[in-house]
C-alpha cells in the first residue's frame, strides 16, 4: 500500500514535467523534503515547468504543502507551474494547503551583553518583589487572623484539623527517625573527639545545648519547610491553575482565611511540637549512644544533663518554632498563589517555596541567635 | 448491535470496564467502519469517555477485546503498539496541551519525535494545521494558558492531525464552543474526512454535530451499544431514551 515516492524530471513539449509518483505522506517526509529541496533549483532554468500529480498514489498535508511550497518556488512573476492530473478527492486539501500564507519565524534569543544585564537587573527588582509579596501576604493573614479572632465561629477548624493531621501526626515518624540519627551521630562524634582530653563526660552539655537549642528546632524546620511547605505551595499553585481560587473569591470567599489561615495555623501548632518531639529523640539517641559507645551509664547521663541543661535552653528553642513555621507557611503561600498557568511554573514555584523556605529559616535562627545572646539568654 | 462490519477499523469485543465494584461497560461490542465518521452518544456517565479511553489503552479493561487497524492491541508488542499510537490522533476533552509549551511546540512535539525532517517543513506544517482548523498565525507562540477555550480545541485539534493520522479520537470536540464556531468545527471534520481519508470517532454531545457531520451514530445506555445506525434509524428507534433524545425539544428546534 505504501509505495517510496519519487520526483521524476521529464522532457514534455517546449517544457519540463516534473512528475511526482508513490505515496506522498508524513511517513515519507523525510525523503520528500530532499526531493522538493533538489527540485527547487530548477528555478529559472526553465520556462515553463509544470508539476504533474496524477500518478500519486497517496496525499496527506505534508505532501500537498510540499507540492505547494514547490509550485510557490518555481514560481516567477506570473509565470506559475501548473498541477496537472489532481484528484478530485485531493484538490480539496491542496485548495487547503494553498491558503497558507508565508509565516513568520519563531522568536530565537540571542544572548547580549545588555540582555544579560538586564537579567540581573530583573532578578533584584524581583528580591524587592518577593519580600513586597512576604510582607503583603503576612498582612493579609494577620488582619484574617484579627477578623477569625472577632468572630471565633469563622475559623475553618476541620480544615485546620485536617492540615494538622497532615503535617504534624503524619510527619511524627520521619522527624523522630532522622533527629533521633542525629543525636546519635552528634554523640558518637563527641566522644569520639572529647575522648583525647578525657572530657568524654562534656559529651552530654554539648548534647544538650546543641540540640535544644539549634539543631532540634533548626533541622525539623527544615524537613517541614521540605514536605509542608512544598506540599502547601503545590496545592494552592494547582487550585490557581484551575481557576479555584478566583472561583472562591466570586463566592464571596477570602482566600487568605479559607486556605490560607487553617495552613498556618495547623504549621503553627505542629512545629513546636514537631521540635519538642524531635529533641526528645535525639537526646534519646545520643544518651543510647553514649550508653553502648561511650559507656556514659544512663543514670551519670540524666544527672549530667541536669546540670548542664537550665530551662532557658529548652525555652529558646521552643519560642523559635512557630516563628519559624510562620515564615515558612507564609513564603510557601506566596509562592502557591503566585504560579502561572504551565506546569513548569508550578515545578519553579514549589521549588523556590523549599529553598526560600529554608533560607528564610536560617536568616531567622541567625536573628535569634543574636537577640538571645544579648537578653543573656 | 449489528454483526460483523467488514472493512473495521476499530473492532471491539465483548469488553467490560469495572471501576471497583460498578460496572461501567458490560460485554459492549462496536465496529467502526473505515472511512466513516462515527457519533457516539449517551447519557451523561454513562462511559462514553471510558469506552475512549479503553479503546486507546488508558483504562485497563477487565475482559473482551480490542483491535484497531486489524491488531489486537493485548497482543501487540510494544513497537507493534507504537505504530498504532502514530496512527492515530486523540483530541481530549480538555485539550490536555503541554502547558509549558507554546502553541508551535504543542503541533511540532509529535511530528518531531517520529519523523526526520527540518524546522522549517516543521514550522510550515505548523502553520498548515493551524490555517485548517481556523487559527491565525500569531497564535503559535501563545502559551496554552493564553488561549480560550475554543482556540485551546483547536490547538488540540492540530495537534491531534499532527502527523495526519487515520484515525482520530474526538472526545466532545464542540462543547464549549459558540454555535458558529461549532459549525465550522463539523465542517471542518467532514472536510478532513473527505481530504484525508480520516475515520473518525467522535464522543459529542452536539444535536448538530449527529446530524451534519456523523455518517453513523452509536448510542451507549448501561453499558453496552443499546443502537447504532444511521440518523433515520436513530429516529425511528422505540427507545425511550432516543425517544427522548432524539425527539426532544431541542432535537426538535435543530430539526426545524
């Protein structure tokens, strides 16, 4: 059924035929093109050329446009090759194909100087815009917050259960597995260095101060940032895409206190009890270590711990975590309600939530770290 | 359903379709003939859209049978299965374009993947299709999300003619379009079927589509083929539903 098509040059009166036989379709293009391409340069050669089709066996789009565009370029001032022996059912495609105008190029960027400039530039103005966009959204969300406060009854509690489930109960088992890790390594590593001095002991302050402190609350940030946080600004990018958001907004509904507020409260609440439970982990880690490694006696551990720990190292650290799951709650919203319609930018914009997340996370602890110092806490 | 079609193009066979446990399609037989322009109608839900898509192998099917181009799609081996697949073309509900692709992109990405030509044939054939299915020029290097509704079913259009298939799949191509821009659209089918040759399989809704553009029609109702044949046929059928469809009051209103 399938026959390779040729292009065949014949001599017929004063002119040229150029003969086309086989099966003309997407499936010979390749061939075709080559074919059309050589008999392109007939050009001028003769005077009067004329294509003949009648022993095609076979037409679809790509060889009608390519008999065209073949028509078009032996074409000179009005002199045009006539299509001989055209199908009845084939003249209609070919009438098709002959409206196509000449089309303009797609667009190529070139890469300049002042282009690349101009890049820079736009990515300032854009850290401009993205800590505009933070503020904005951390106004839209306290001012939902005063109105949910006035009228208690507004406050999406099974929404905000149901985010609470999602980010905290779901999340217990990752965040105990990899602090409790932590701990561990943190304790093998101290007594492993602490042992030259014969300060194995001290093991059990660093312990302590490090993870309640820091690394507790630091690190389960930054695994909510990872999976909450990339998670919120999936959700709210797709419903964007959709069309979902505006449709709430038609409604009469605040977007901000319908999606956005029970999110930031359910990170809210479950960040510091994520940290309390990630820290209880790793100083179980790193007492068990410290036990079966370092052969510090559980009792020697918890007496250690007394007085090296004092409430105010715990409490540090338990006032960062809903600072902190603010700020992520807060640039993952942003970055959700800012995707476009494609799902490269849905793709861009879960990113962006994850590493802002996290930096905006360290820029925080940072912060504290220096307000805590100076209240001599 | 009548026996067996010579010349089919899809042939189905006792094919049933279990979503948990509600039967969707239930021992559902179908031929589409080649060359034709099939209506498939029913009832909302009713699985018109799940007859589709088992058909293209997107739903998996519990029993029956399937060949399309005379190859039984189970027993086809993955190239065997790849060849069908550039054989036809689909035109989903929504469109379903790439959406981080422009408008060019979408036309060129299945034409680029299987056949070896130059970006300027492609850009060509390109701007071919768009002037087929009735869109200018400087739509192609719109995003999708650009794009109305209607201009989106014709991007998926071309799309789906991309590499002049034999067979399309249109999965109601006219919803959400404007009566004219419907019209066009069924001429714009009936067109491509004279030129090309195309079968095509068209899941519609439109009163006006079954009657100016099918050659045959086939009706779902619980899960089997409960009529198929052409418009008179369809007209003078006791069925209470193509009673009601058929002679309904808007059936009435495109009758005249």
């Amino acid at each position: 059924m399938n026959v390779d098509p040729t292009l065949e040059r014949m001599a017929r009166g004063n002119g040229l035929a150029l003969c086309a036989t086989g099966t003309w379709t997407a499936r010979f293009a390749g061939e075709l093109e080559q074919m059309v391409s050589d008999a392109e340069r007939l050009r001028g050669s003769r005077p009067n050329i004329s294509i003949d089709v009648s022993q095609v066996s076979r037409l679809d789009t790509f060889g009608a446009w390519l008999i065209e565009r073949l028509r078009r370029s032996l074409t000179q001032g009005e002199a045009e090759p006539r299509i001989a022996g055209l199908s009845a059912d084939y003249s209609s495609l070919v009438d098709e194909v002959r409206r196509v105008k000449a089309m303009p190029a797609a667009d190529t960027a070139t890469v300049t100087i002042t282009g690349m400039l101009e890049q820079v530039g736009r990515t300032m103005a854009g850290i401009g815009g993205t800590i505009v966009g933070l503020i904005d959204m951390l106004g839209g969300v306290l001012a939902a917050s005063a109105r949910v406060m006035t009228h208690p009854r507004s406050l999406r509690l099974t929404s905000t259960v149901h985010h609470l489930e999602q980010v905290c109960w779901r999340a217990v088992p990752i965040v105990v597995l990899i602090t409790f890790l932590i701990g561990c390594i943190i304790s093998q590593q101290g007594i492993f260095h602490f042992r030259k001095f014969g300060a194995d002991i001290f093991v059990v302050d660093m312990l302590g101060v490090l993870v309640l402190r820091e690394i507790g609350v630091l690190l389960v940030a930054i695994m909510v940032a990872g999976r909450s946080g990339s998670a919120y600004t999936a959700e709210l990018g797709s419903m964007k895409m959709r069309e979902e958001i505006d449709a709430l907004r038609t409604m009469g509904f605040d977007p901000i206190e319908v999606l956005i507020l029970p999110r930031m409260l359910a990170l809210i609440i479950a960040l510091p009890i994520l940290a309390f439970l990630g820290a209880m982990a790793a100083l179980y880690g790193g007492g068990l270590v410290a036990w079966l490694y370092g052969g510090v006696e559980p009792e020697a551990f918890l007496l250690r711990l007394r007085d090296a720990i004092s409430i105010d190292h715990f409490t540090v650290g338990i006032i960062k975590a809903p600072v902190m799951a603010a700020v992520i709650g807060i640039v993952a919203c942003v970055e959700g309600l800012a995707v476009q319609g494609s799902a490269e930018s849905l793709g861009q914009h879960t990113t962006s939530s994850v590493v802002k997340g996290i930096f905006f996370v360290i820029v925080m602890d940072g912060v504290f770290a220096i307000f805590f110092a100076s209240i001599g806490m | 359903m009548a026996g067996e079609v010579q010349n089919a193009i899809i042939r189905v066979r006792d094919i049933s379709v279990q979503f948990g446990s509600t039967k969707v399609l239930d021992g559902l037989n179908l031929d589409v003939k080649r060359g034709e322009i099939l209506g498939f109608v029913g009832p909302s839900g009713a699985g018109k859209s799940v007859l589709t898509r088992t058909i293209i192998g997107l739903v998996p099917k519990v029993s029956g049978r399937i060949e399309v181009f005379g190859i039984d799609l189970d027993a086809a081996s993955s190239s065997e299965r790849r060849a069908v697949e550039r054989r036809w073309g689909i035109l989903f509900q929504q469109g379903a374009l790439f959406s981080s692709l422009t408008v060019r992109q979408n036309i060129q990405f299945p034409v680029r993947e299987y056949l070896n030509v130059t970006q300027r044939l492609l850009d060509e054939i390109t701007f071919a299709k768009l002037g087929m299915v009735g869109l200018r020029p400087e739509v192609a290097d719109r995003f999708p999300s650009e794009l109305s509704g209607g201009m989106i079913k014709r991007v998926a259009l071309a799309r789906a003619l991309a590499l002049d298939p034999e067979l399309v799949f249109l999965d109601e191509p006219t919803s959400g379009l404007d009566p004219i821009g419907a019209g066009d659209f069924d001429e714009l089918v009936r067109t491509l079927q004279r030129t090309l040759g195309l079968t095509v399989f068209m899941v519609t809704h439109d009163l006006d589509s079954l009657y100016t553009a099918c050659d045959r029609i086939a009706v779902l109702g619980n899960g089997k083929i409960i009529a198929a044949g052409s418009m008179a046929d369809m007209q003078a059928s006791q069925h209470p539903w193509l009673r009601a469809y058929f002679h309904g009051k808007r059936a009435r209103a495109v009758m005249g």
